[in-house]
C-alpha cells in the first residue's frame, strides 16, 4: 500500500471520528453573530457586533451591547441556544441541522433555533416531545 493512500485512508477515518464542533457556526460566529442574550431579554434576534465579542465552547459570540456581553460571560449556559445552536428539531430527529436566527423560541427559559421558519412550525406541534427527543439524542448527534 502505497504512503499517499495510507494517509489518506487515515485522514479519512480520523474525520469520521472526529465530530462536528459542539456549537453550530457559520465563518466561526456562532449564531451567525447574533446575540444570544437579546433573544432573552429583548424577545428577538438582534444583530451582534465586532467590538462585543467573547470566545466560548470552541465559536465566537457576538453581542449588541457591553451589558449583554458581560451577562453571557457571568452565565453562558444560561443564554446559550440548545443544543449548540443546532437545529432542535434536526436533533430531535437524530441529526444536526443549520439554523436561522429568526426561526427561533425560548421554552422555559431556554433559546432553541430551528432550521428555518418552516421546520419550526413542524417543531411547534409538539415542542415538549421534540425537547424530550432532543435531550435523549445530545450531544450522540455530533459524532
């Protein structure tokens, strides 16, 4: 077996193995650089900006203010999306899907995304079965 084949069956299989990244991103912005914390306290997806950036869980956060910066960094569980920004209906379903920042709710405190404004009026049927679906599947989907 010839080097260049061999290595290339091992990049291969480490890529297999490796995962996706556990938080949803586009270009390393996680949320496409919306804020995390304006869905919680302004009730909508606001637009983050560059000079209100924080690194966590392996993704750039954006934010619209210093306020809701700090607030991310003091509890980021708390803000962050579940399910890592991933589509929560794609991991209720088993998978990983990309989400858009307008198709999103917050249940109980907790910022969930979906793919797009369709996929969440599926979601939107049982949001309770699908949360349970998608906890029993997190984080399995990502590998």
């Amino acid at each position: 077996m010839s080097r260049i084949l061999v290595f290339t069956v091992f990049l291969l299989s480490t890529a297999v193995f490796a995962g996706k990244p556990a938080v949803f991103q586009k270009k390393g912005k996680a949320i496409r650089g919306y804020d995390t914390v304006a869905y919680h306290l302004q009730n909508r997806p606001v637009e983050g900006k560059d000079a209100h950036t924080h690194q966590w869980n392996g993704a750039t956060w954006y934010f619209a203010s210093r306020a809701n910066l700090n607030s991310f960094k003091a509890d980021p569980e708390k803000y962050a999306p579940q399910y890592g920004g991933y589509c929560a209906y794609a991991v209720a379903k088993g998978s990983t899907a990309k989400t858009e920042p307008d198709a999103w709710k917050i249940v109980d405190g907790k910022l969930y995304l979906n793919y797009d404004r369709g996929i969440q009026k599926k979601w939107e049927k049982d949001i309770t079965g699908y949360i349970e679906k998608a906890d029993a599947n997190w984080p399995k989907v990502l590998k």
